[in-house]
C-alpha cells in the first residue's frame, strides 16, 4: 500500500533562513513524488515533482525537493525563507502503476520576520 | 487559462437536504478528482474520471455520495441526503495524462457547511 508522512506539524524558520519541510514515502514500484501548496481558504498549488532522472528538483518559488531512494525521502528546500512561504504544504505520492494521489497530513510552515 | 472551477464556493444546508457541488474542469484535461479535506482525515481522494467515465469510487464514503461526470468539461458530486459528518471542503483537481505521468491542478475548494 501507498503511504506517505510528513513528521512535523509545523516548522518554524526565521526569514532568510533556509527551510526543510520533510517526507518519507513507501510505495510500490516506481515513486512518482509531489509537492503542493495551500494558503488559507484556497485550493492546493503545485509545486514540484519528481518522475524520473535528476535527484535534486526544482520547482516554484524557489523551491526544490531532493529525492533520496535508500531513505525512501523526498524533501522540500528553500535556501532563503520569505516570509509569504508560511503556508501548508502537501507531499503526495503514487505509485506508476496508478493515477491515485495519496497525500501525507501536511506541514504547516512559518516564516517570522 | 481559467484553471479548474468549482461552484458554490460555499454552502451551508440543513441536514437531509440534497447538495451539489461542480467543477469544471481545465479544458482539454482528461482526468478529473473529487477530494474532501477535514482537520481529521486530511485530504481523501473520493472518486476519479478518465475521459469522463468513473474508474475508481473506492474513497467514496457510502451511498449518500454520487458522482457524474456527463461530459469533458463537467461533473457533479451530490451528497443525499446530506448529514453534519459531511461537513468539509470539497475539491476538484483535474491532469493531463502526458507521456505516461500527469500533475494535477487543483480547483479553489467548495467549503460545505451542514447543520
């Protein structure tokens, strides 16, 4: 069965700080990795994926997530934190074989000034 | 492009009464998702279209839940009768299935209230 975690309800950065938002994932067969994004009252963004070839991806904003298969991880970076990051973000992966999304239960990210 | 739309953006209904949430999807997309977010459950997918036919509805809580997807660039997701527990935000995301992987695009939400 799919699953992912994230293990931090939130995380905490001072803005210019770099920022890590952490996902470890188990699936069969071939991960296909994402992140989205969700501000308040709104629909989720997406942000990145991760399919095949380069581990380190780049995406919005940003933002890049490295793909780690011994870990089984697939991590969300920011070198410099704004402070209009502070959002909820989703990891979400599926396995090639299927178009079934499974969403880990979020992190919230602040950035204080 | 308009991205995906959903409508109401907000209903509230007494208990029992009959709910219908839409989406119109990103033209030319052909999958189409029904998710509900909670604080409890996260984010669930419900049902999934492909090419406007139903391919898995295993998410769907029980038969008070139906969905239809009549055509391309349609599809409702009806709660009968509805029951407070269905209170949540209900999205629809749309892809496109494009060299064997596809990302998919969220609309804005539908938050339903039940009372």
């Amino acid at each position: 069965a799919q699953s992912v975690a994230q293990p931090e309800d939130q995380v905490n950065v001072a803005e210019g700080n770099p920022l890590t938002v952490k996902c470890t994932y188990s699936v069969s067969g071939n991960p296909y990795l994402f992140w989205y994004v969700q501000y308040p009252n709104r629909g989720l963004q997406f942000l990145l994926k991760y399919i095949t070839g380069d581990n380190l991806v780049k995406g919005s904003y940003g933002f890049e997530a490295e793909f780690n298969k011994s870990q089984t991880s697939f991590h969300l970076k920011k070198p410099s934190a704004l402070v209009s990051d502070s959002a909820l973000y989703f990891c979400a992966v599926r396995a090639d074989s299927s178009y079934k999304l499974i969403f880990g239960s979020g992190t919230r990210l602040l950035v204080r000034p | 492009d308009a991205g995906v739309i959903q409508s109401p953006r907000h209903e509230v209904t007494e208990m029992g009464q009959e709910v219908t949430l839409r989406c119109k999807p990103i033209s030319g997309h052909d999958y189409l998702f029904w998710y509900r977010q909670t604080m409890m459950r996260g984010l669930e997918l419900l049902i999934y279209f492909n090419n406007n036919v139903p391919i898995d509805d295993s998410g769907m809580p029980e038969d008070r839940f139906s969905a239809k997807m009549p055509n391309a660039s349609f599809s409702t997701l009806k709660i009968q009768p509805s029951e407070p527990r269905d209170s949540a935000v209900y999205f629809c995301a749309s892809s496109l299935l494009r060299g064997g992987t596809d990302t998919q695009y969220f609309g804005p939400g539908t938050r339903l209230t039940v009372l």
